[in-house]
C-alpha cells in the first residue's frame, strides 16, 4: 500500500513575494500563541526570521497582516488583523480546494510508485 | 491593476521524493532536446544535478522515468519512459486543475495588495 502524496501549494504572490506553508503556519501559530516570539518557537524559526517573514507580508497587503496586541512592542503580544485573518483563511481554502481538484491525479500517480519492502 | 499571482504545486510522493516544477521542467526538457546533457544546460543545472533528480524519479516510480536512447551511456541520448511521460503529463494537468480550483480566491488575495507605485 503506497501512502498518498501530500501536496504543497506555493502563491507567487509577485516576484519578491512568496506565500506558502512556512508564512501560513506562522500566521496560525501568531494567532494561536498571540505572541511573534512563540509562534517563532513553536516553529523552530528565529525571532528576527519570523519578523522578516511578517513584514514581507505587511510589505505586499495594503494593511499589515500582524500588529503588536497592545500598541508599542510587538514582543509584547501579537495579533492577526482582519487582513491576515483573511490571508491565512484564504491559503487553507486554497490548499484544500487544490487537493480536492486533484485528488485522483495524485492517487493515480501513486500508482504508479514502486513498491517498498515493508 | 495587480498581476495575478501565480502558483506552484509541490507533491511529496514520500518523504524523501518531491515533485515539483523543477523535475517537471528537467522532464519536459529531456523530452524536447533529447538529452540530459542539453536538458541540464537550459535549465542551468550540472549534468550531476540533473541526474541525480531522475534518479530519485527512477527510485521511486516502479519504473524508471528516463532511459538512454539507444542503451549505453545516456550521455549520448535520453528520452522519457511511457512511466515518464506520464508522470510529467499528469504533472502538468495537476497544475491546470489546482489554478483553475482556486483562480477565484487567488485574484480576491491579489485584491488585497497594496497598490504599487507605477
């Protein structure tokens, strides 16, 4: 029995900017840990690397996709705006219509796998 | 007016086997100029590079997905297996069918760009 493939999906969103797993699972883990800082180790990712990624995001949307909780320090406490919101619900729909649509492509592809010793 | 973004579909046959655009393109390459050795100059990949993606492809498809043309080195010919041939047509539908599932969430993201300076 061959394990189905598992798809990644990566948005060119223009030339200098990328949206893929990495960016939408540090959205989801800002919103889940309400903190850069956490989200960063949760993913096993640098601070500054998470802000980077961020601010790339901030760069390309017309509002700022993550914003410091209470004003001031963004350490201090992070939250998704409504547009980062959107970005990050938009990417998981988009991953799982893509799936969807090619779902039997991939399984037949699979098909065509050799078989491993178990 | 935005450019609408674009996309790239990453398949994890298995954890140590992707499938991306890069051995689609080398594939599609190897079908076009009959050759590893010219594929790899297009692409501006070494001759080692190149084999060693087939070489994953060969791993882990039952059968390979490039052969030399007329036996003996493939640095004197290669051309795509039926295998080949359908792993890179399946490829590219793959491709067409998750665009056209998520063209619409695409261009509302892309609606969320800020405005460049023209």
């Amino acid at each position: 029995m061959t394990r189905a493939p598992e798809i990644e999906l990566r948005i060119n969103l223009d030339p200098e900017t990328l949206l893929g797993p990495g960016k939408a699972a540090l959205l989801q883990a800002i919103d889940e840990t309400g903190s850069i800082a956490a989200a960063g180790r949760r993913l096993e990712m640098s601070y500054k690397r998470a802000w980077y990624l961020i601010d790339t995001m901030n760069t390309y949307f017309s509002e700022p996709v993550v914003v410091s909780a209470k004003g001031g320090n963004s350490r201090g406490g992070a939250r998704l705006t409504a547009t980062g919101r959107k970005v990050l619900d938009s990417y998981r729909r988009m991953e799982k219509k893509a799936r969807s649509a090619i779902a039997r492509d991939l399984a037949n592809l699979a098909g065509l796998a050799a078989q491993k010793e178990p």
